[in-house]
C-alpha cells in the first residue's frame, strides 16, 4: 500500500506537494476582473471569498477620489 493510501486509511491529515501546473488547475483557483483607472484587470480571487461574495469586489478609486471624505473621518477640515 503507498504512503497516501496508508495515511488516508488510517484517517491521519496528510497533504500532497502541488506543481506549478497542479496549482494553474487548481478547482480554487478563480479570477476576478476589476476596473482601474488604467483598465480592467483579472486577478486571483482572494480565498476567504465565498462565492457569493464576488460582488463585493468594486472599482480601483482614482488618485485623490477619497481624499475629503478620509481627512472628515479622521478630523481634518476636508
């Protein structure tokens, strides 16, 4: 009996050493598109996202787009 088989029937945790390709493929793996100043742009999904969750990805905010809302936050004059 191999390693893998021996340690899954004998209900111990056990994890497999992933290549580039296993990773690229990975059922996990997904990508969001999100807007930026520059254009739109894909990138991994973080992992603690449900799927659900996927909406709450919203555009990059232009440079100096928050500025007065931050300075009133924290007590400047805005």
């Amino acid at each position: 009996m191999r390693g893998r088989a021996r340690l899954a029937d004998a209900g111990i945790a056990y994890a497999r050493l992933c290549s580039l390709a296993d990773l690229a493929e990975h059922p996990q793996r997904r990508e969001l598109a999100l807007t930026t100043p520059a254009g739109e742009i894909s990138f991994l999904a973080p992992p603690v996202m449900g799927e659900g969750a996927v909406d709450a990805v919203g555009p990059v905010p232009t440079l100096g787009e928050h500025d007065a809302a931050v300075r009133r936050e924290f007590g400047g004059d805005g």
